[in-house]
C-alpha cells in the first residue's frame, strides 16, 4: 500500500468558504480581495480599535508571497492591504461579552493562517492523495489540502486507517 501527493488543479478558493477575517487590499492586478479599498482606508482600518486587524504584505517579484509581518525588500514588497474582523462579530460568534487578551492572540493567529492558506492558493500551493493498495488500485482520496504536509498527514492517517481494517 502507498499514497500519492498530487497538485490539486481545480482547487476552490479558500475565501469561497466561511472565514473569520475579511481581506481589504489596495486595487492591483495581481490579487483578488474579498474587497477592495484605498490606502486611506487600509490605514482607517487598522487603526480603528472596533476591530481586530493586521496588515497584509505582499512579495511581488517570480511569484506572490503574502504574510502579516512583511519582507525584506523595500524595491518588490509593502503593504497592500489588511485582513479584519470586527469586535461586535467575535462577541456575538463566540457568545462572549468581553474579548480577553488571550482570545485576540486566537483570533490574530487565526487571521494570519487564512493568510497564510490564502498565499498558498494563489502560489498553486494545493494538494490532494490518492491511496493505493497493492495491487496499484485507488482505494481513497481526498483533495483542497493548502499544504503538501497537511496532504501527506491524511494520506497517512488514511494508509493507516485501511492496513489497520485489515489487519
């Protein structure tokens, strides 16, 4: 029995999903955002305390790179946006009245991996399995992982799921 890690080539956009965070970007030719906006108002969201935001960079130059703790090149890199959520939506979401200190760090971590998913759909960065038996014979698959790890994990964890049934 052995698995293979294969490009998913019809890959649904991860902001096509329920998500947390709404991704504001500046207009620009290369990424679609969930919306789009000007610098000014970029700027007016991450300073407005109503809502938890962090800002969005991006690495143009062979490729996007995208990340909320910027780059090194000041020629093919900078701000471009920001991704949020509003306070009055984690309250309600989380049924909460107060959002403490530790469930914004939760809720900032969390915004910054639907960045980081976004960047790997952008780059082509998705992947599926498909487990065969001995005899070269699909036995299971599954596709949309936005990481080669987390596609090798559930092949794994499937390879094993099928050699324990028939052990």
């Amino acid at each position: 029995m052995h698995y293979e890690i294969h490009t998913d080539e019809h890959a649904s956009s991860p902001r096509e999903d329920e998500n947390m965070g709404t991704i504001m970007l500046v207009p620009n030719k290369y990424i679609i955002a969930d919306y789009q906006s000007t610098f000014e108002e970029v700027e007016d969201k991450l300073k407005d305390k109503n809502y938890i935001t962090l800002p969005v960079y991006a690495y143009i130059h062979s490729g996007i790179s995208l990340n909320t703790t910027g780059f090194q090149c000041p020629w093919d890199s900078g701000r471009i946006g920001c991704i949020f959520v509003s306070r009055d939506q984690i309250r309600k979401d989380f049924k909460i009245k107060r959002i403490s200190s530790k469930l914004e760090v939760k809720i900032r971590n969390y915004l910054n991996q639907e960045i980081d998913i976004f960047h790997n759909y952008i780059n082509g960065n998705v992947y599926g399995f498909i487990v065969k038996d001995d005899l070269n014979q699909e036995i299971d698959s599954c596709w949309g992982f936005y990481s080669r790890e987390d596609a090798e994990r559930a092949a794994e964890d499937s390879m094993n799921y099928f050699i324990n049934k028939v052990a």
